[in-house]
C-alpha cells in the first residue's frame, strides 16, 4: 500500500474509491485527521491531509510523527508528499510541477526523530539522498505515462513559516544552492526514512518566492489560490498514472 500525503490545494482526491476512514492513535498523539483507506486504478492507498481536512494546521505546528506512524501502522511502505513551493529561479515558474531531489533544512524547533526517549539508543540514518530514488524514477515515469511535464530535481528549502520569506532571505536561499522553497518536507522526509518508508514528493509551484517574477515587491495569496486550482487536476492525473503502474 502507498500513501499521499495532501499539502495546501490537496485536501482531497476526487479520483479516489473510499472504503472507509480510520481513526488511528498513536503514541505520539493526533494525526492531522482520520486516515481515508481507499482505491485509486484499483489499488490500495491511504490518504491523510497533511494541514487537517479543514486547513487548520501551520507547518510548524503539524505533528509529523504522529502522521507517520499512522500511516505505516495501517501497511503503508511507499508514501507520496504532495506540497505546493515558491519558485525562486525563473524556470520553476508557476504550475509548474516539480519532483525534487534534494533538501536543506531551514527550520528550527520541529521535533524531527522517533528516537528521543531516554532509554533509546543514539540513532543516525542515512540521508544523504533525502528522497528515495527509485521511487521518485517511479513518479517521473508516471508523470510522462500521464502527459504531464514535470522538472525533474530540485534543491528544496524547508523554512519554518508560516509567513512567507523576505526577499533577502530568498536570496540567501538561492545562494545556498536552493531552488524551491517551501516549509513540510522537514522532518516529514526524515521520520519516513526512520520508519524504512519510501519517500518521494511532487511540488507544485504556486508563486514565485519573495522578490522574483514580474512584481517583485508582493505576493498575490489570489494568483496562488488559483495556480494551486488549476494545478492540482495535473497532479491527480499524475497520481492516478502512479497508482497504475505495475512495478
């Protein structure tokens, strides 16, 4: 079974057969929301809104740990991140779909390890490449299985929010070598990786970031409202390609 993980613009898939919802506890507390236990193509799929089906979780504030655990509870092995990003050079432009490859981790303060009790060991995991390759070659092939172009690699920023960045900031972060910004790939990506889950994610550029594009001086929350509308049909089209594919 895999999972999709939805971010702002995906609190749900209307190409999904619902079986049922399950409420799961876990030991470290709530979910963001009952998992939705479905079939997409026929396959078996777990569905969970990352901010709460009603939006209501700040990335700061979502507990990552809780949805993971759940997820992998309920069988799932393979997990797909869905989250809208700023574009911060000119060709991640927006609706543009994006499968990054790599992640710097801007934020501070997310408790971001399973493994933290005092009677746990010392745990290091290997994240040298944050996204699991072979299933991210996987989400490639469906997005081309699909007919929807996709960027294939990007340096993702995950900033803690909820504001958006300053333009210097921006700047700091394409210095760093960065390419996209957003704030829920972290610890989101490592947490899957301390649970052995596959992880791969699909980012749709919703804007550009602070200070780029055609009026630097100020995001549009409107402009992003419909990208993020008119973009997430392609990525359910993409996702129900993925769920087709025969590995």
């Amino acid at each position: 079974m895999f999972a999709i993980i939805g971010g702002t613009g995906l609190t749900s898939l209307n190409n999904l057969e619902i079986v049922h919802r399950q409420v799961v506890r876990t030991p470290y507390g709530d979910p963001s929301g009952p998992l939705t236990l479905g079939r997409i193509a026929g396959r078996d799929i777990a569905f969970l809104a990352r901010h709460g089906y009603g939006h209501t979780y700040a990335p700061h504030r979502i507990n990552y740990r809780a949805n993971l655990w759940a997820l992998q509870h309920v069988g799932v092995r393979e997990v797909i991140s869905v989250a809208s990003v700023g574009g911060i050079q000119a060709q991640y432009a927006p609706g543009s779909l994006v499968i990054p490859h790599q992640i710097i981790d801007y934020t501070w303060g997310r408790v971001s390890t399973f493994f933290e009790g005092e009677e746990d060991p010392v745990t290091h995991i290997d994240f040298t490449l944050p996204f699991t390759p072979a299933l991210r070659e996987r989400l490639i092939r469906a997005a081309q299985k699909a007919g929807e172009p996709v960027i294939d690699g990007a340096v993702y920023a995950c900033t803690q929010g909820p504001r958006l960045e300053t333009a210097a900031e921006i700047d700091r972060l394409e210095r760093d070598g960065a390419n996209v910004v957003g704030m829920t790939a972290m610890p989101e990506a490592a947490l899957a990786r301390e649970l052995g889950l596959a992880y791969a994610a699909i980012n749709v550029v919703a804007n550009y970031a602070a200070g780029r594009g055609a009026d630097a001086s100020e995001i549009s929350f409107t402009e992003i409202e419909a990208t993020l509308s008119e973009t997430m049909a392609r990525v359910r089209h993409v996702l129900e390609a993925f769920a087709a594919q025969r590995e």
